[in-house]
C-alpha cells in the first residue's frame, strides 16, 4: 500500500484509477518477518494484566507459575500456527484457516467474532488503560472519574482512526516511534527491580511468602488468572496473518517462535518480579495503575516517567490495532463474507477507511458498557475459542489430507496437548465467570442468521446491492476481492 501511495503521486488523473486496480498489492519484503519479534508481541497487555493474574491467582509465587506456563502454552499454539502457516500459505490467520479447512460458516463465525468482539474489545481496554494511565497523576488518592476515562479514551480512539484514514505512512511512523516509549518503560521497570533485589529487597518473593494465599485457590480461578495473562501474551499469531508477505516461510516462522515466545516470558516475568521487589501484593491489587504505583515508590522526583512512558506505549498499542484490523476485512471480503464497503480501500489515501470506522464504533459502544477487568476475561476467552478451533482444524486436516505437502510438520503431541489445556482452560473459565464468557458465545452464535441470509443467500433482492453501490463513489475496491 506505501509502494502504490508513492505511485499514485506519479500518475495523472485519467490513469489513477485502472492503475490502482492493476498494481495495488501487498508489498512482500523480508523485513515482515521482523514484526514477528519480541517488540510487536510485547504490548501494554503487561501493564494491564498484572493485577487480574494475581487476584485470580490468589499468591505471588501462583502468580508468576502461571506467567511462565502461559509462555509456555503460546509456544506450543504457535508451532501448530507455523504448520498451518505454511501448508495453507494464505494471509488472515485463524479465519484463512478454519475456512479452508471447515468449510464457510466457521470461518465466518471467527471473522464475526474478530470484527465484533475481538479486536473493539482489545482496543477498548487499550484505551482505557491510557486514559487512566494519563488520569492517575491527578488523582492519586482515588480512581479517576469513570466519564473522565471514557471520554478520554474516545478522543484517542477518534484521533487516531482518523491518522489511520489520512495516511498509511502517518500511521507506520506512530507506530515506529512509540514502540520505543514500550520498550523504555519495560527496560526501566526491570532496572530498577533488579537493583531492589539486590539490595535485599525481596520479602514477597521469598518461598514462604509468596505462597501465602489470599484465599483458597480452585481449578476455576487458575483458569481465569491464564486468561488475564494470555491478553499480555495476544500478538503471537500475529505474523500468519501476513504470511503472503513472509519472505522463506519455511525457516522465518520457527525462528521468530524459538526467538520470541521465550524472550518474551522472560521480560514477562522479570517485569513481575520488579513489581514484587517494591510492592506488597495488597498495594498491587490496590492499585488502578501498577507502574504508576511502582514509579512513585522507588522513581522519586522522575516518577512522572513512567505515566508518560505507558501512556505512549498504550497509544501506540491502539494505533497498531487499528492498522491490522483492516487486514481481517481483506481477507474475509476475499472470501465474500463482509460487504463489499468494507473490503474498499479510498482512492487518494490508499486507507481501508469503511473498516477503520466500523472498527472505531464498535470500540467505543464497548467503551460505555464495559469494565477493565471483566472486557480481558471477556476477549481473552474469545480469543482462545479461536485458537482451539484453528488447532483442532489442525489434525482435522491431517486426517482429511494426510498426502498435502507439510514443509513444517510438528509432532501430534503439540497439538493434543494445547487443545487438552484448552479443553479445561475454557470449561473452568465459563464455570467461574458464566455471564461473561458465555456473552463471547452469544454473539458469535448470533453470526449463524447474519451468515446464512449475508452470504449463503446468493439471490438477494437488487435494493441490497444498490444501497452498498451508492457508497462506491470515492472508494477503490481492495485488491484482495476477486
């Protein structure tokens, strides 16, 4: 899409248009295969998620067991992910998959799911974790006003879906220079917790502390506490929803697993064990800002370094979530299952602006009606049902074409033992929180009508068509629908 903005600058005005149609494809570069590193799975996921997994979790030492082990699980989902990545080399992830393997319904049940639930959600809680981490100076002694933080929260997501709209480039180079205030803020929390510990600062972590139990754990609370971490761990998929722009799939999928999933555990970790070394688990939990309650503890007079710092990498974390989002659209309007609106890209910018604005409604209703807390269990618990779905298509598809070509081809174990976890990680998880869970399940099951009358109905009446025809006018048609 940069290389066509460029282009288009270059054409006149009477050939601006069938050259869009001829030329604007994905760009293939190898330097995709780089977002696959620690940096793009490192999100602010993990200056949200430590409170939910210690609350859950019940102890400190539970807690940090369970920070290892979602590493863990996303390693084995990710070798399964490379496998399907390279025997159905298509963009889209979890919904090019499933539609290939399951045929259309599944698969636009997991796109409807994305577009509904997924993404606004994950956003949603993104931007509110910027509004309080922008709000929390000036209200320290208590929470931020609950009108403050989503009005805040709107205006950012606005703003930036705008960028989004206005310029490909604009929205890349948020995304560059704000990926840097995530890795300043991170680097100096493990810093400075490594120099507590040394000092001898490290009470909570010591074994008979920091199996103290707040209360009595069960299988259900463990469930949720890997749900509230599997949000900080969200992004390792990321890059199989650009295989088509992965330059030798073959040998960059392993290498960003066997790079990043366990760098990034270990920054996981090492984050949480600074937390500890300074804070009791009550001023954890108490807190409504854990690097803020972290920073005023042991910064002094820089402690403002840290609100700005998560503040920016919050906001760069929103801008990146909407500049993928539209990468789902294309691959779903390739398979004819949104309307052909939202798989259109504007003629002058070159941006996917129907599905940006989709994407940023969505938001902001789950903006109004949700909570923190409750929005992690809500998407994480999606998130995995997907997951699930893609590996169990996995052996499915084994079975179902044992001959295909597999350049990639992991051990049955893998798989059998992420859907065994998967298994008893969701039937807990509905068990603990059966209204919020099984909401996720709600609305995708609402997908089933919308599918058969959206796209299994093929007749519709031409009033249909001309009503997304008359939106047609300033909108180039994406190049992913055929």
């Amino acid at each position: 899409r940069l290389g066509h903005e460029k282009q288009h600058q270059r054409l006149g005005p009477g050939k601006q248009h069938q050259s869009a149609m001829e030329t604007t494809t994905l760009d293939t570069n190898v330097s995709v295969c780089l977002s696959c590193s620690p940096g793009n799975i490192i999100g602010s996921g993990i200056f949200i998620s430590p409170k939910g997994v210690l609350e859950h979790a019940g102890s400190v030492g539970l807690s940090l067991i369970v920070w290892v082990c979602g590493g863990g699980i996303c390693a084995l989902g990710s070798m399964c992910y490379a496998e399907l990545g390279v025997t159905i080399p298509k963009s889209g992830g979890d919904y090019s998959y499933v539609t290939e393997i399951f045929g259309g319904l599944v698969g636009f049940l997991l796109l409807w799911s994305a577009v509904l639930i997924m993404y606004p959600t994950t956003l949603a809680v993104i931007a509110l974790t910027f509004s309080n981490y922008v709000l929390q100076p000036a209200f320290q002694n208590c929470v931020p006003p609950y009108l403050a933080t989503r009005l805040l929260s709107t205006i950012c997501i606005l703003f930036l879906t705008w960028v989004n709209c206005s310029s490909v480039r604009w929205a890349t180079r948020i995304q560059d220079v704000f990926t840097v205030a995530k890795l300043l803020a991170l680097g100096l929390i493990i810093a400075v917790g490594l120099v507590q510990i040394c000092r001898g600062h490290y009470d909570a972590l010591r074994p008979s502390q920091a199996f103290e139990f707040t209360r009595d754990p069960s299988v259900g609370q463990i469930a949720l506490a890997f749900l509230q971490a599997s949000f900080a761990f969200s992004g390792w998929n990321f890059l199989n929803y650009v295989t088509e722009e992965v330059v030798e799939p073959r040998k960059n999928l392993p290498r960003a697993i066997y790079i990043s999933i366990p760098l990034v555990t270990l920054v996981y970790t090492l984050t949480n064990i600074a937390y500890f070394s300074s804070m009791t688990p009550e001023e954890l939990l108490a807190s409504n800002a854990v690097a803020v309650t972290f920073g005023e503890k042991l910064l002094g007079v820089f402690s403002w370094v840290m609100p700005i710092s998560v503040a920016l990498s919050t906001f760069g974390g929103i801008n990146g979530y909407l500049f993928t989002s539209s990468r789902l659209c294309f691959s779903g309007a390739r398979e004819g299952h949104l309307p052909y609106l939202l798989a259109m890209i504007h003629l002058k910018n070159c941006t996917p602006i129907p599905a940006l604005l989709v994407c940023c409604g969505a938001t902001i209703v789950i903006l109004c009606i949700g909570e923190t807390h409750n929005l992690i269990n809500y998407v994480s618990f999606i998130n995995f049902l997907s997951y699930g779905v893609t590996i169990a298509g996995l052996l499915y598809y084994r079975w179902k074409r044992p001959n295909l070509l597999r350049p990639i081809k992991v051990s049955v174990l893998v798989p059998i033992s992420y859907l065994v976890f998967w298994a008893v990680l969701l039937g807990f998880s509905l068990y603990s929180e059966p209204v919020v869970c099984g909401m996720g399940i709600v609305i995708m099951l609402t997908g089933v009508p919308v599918y058969f009358v959206g796209v299994h109905w093929k007749n519709k009446p031409r009033c249909v068509y001309r009503v997304v025809g008359e939106q047609q006018n300033d909108m180039l048609p994406s190049p992913y629908r055929h």
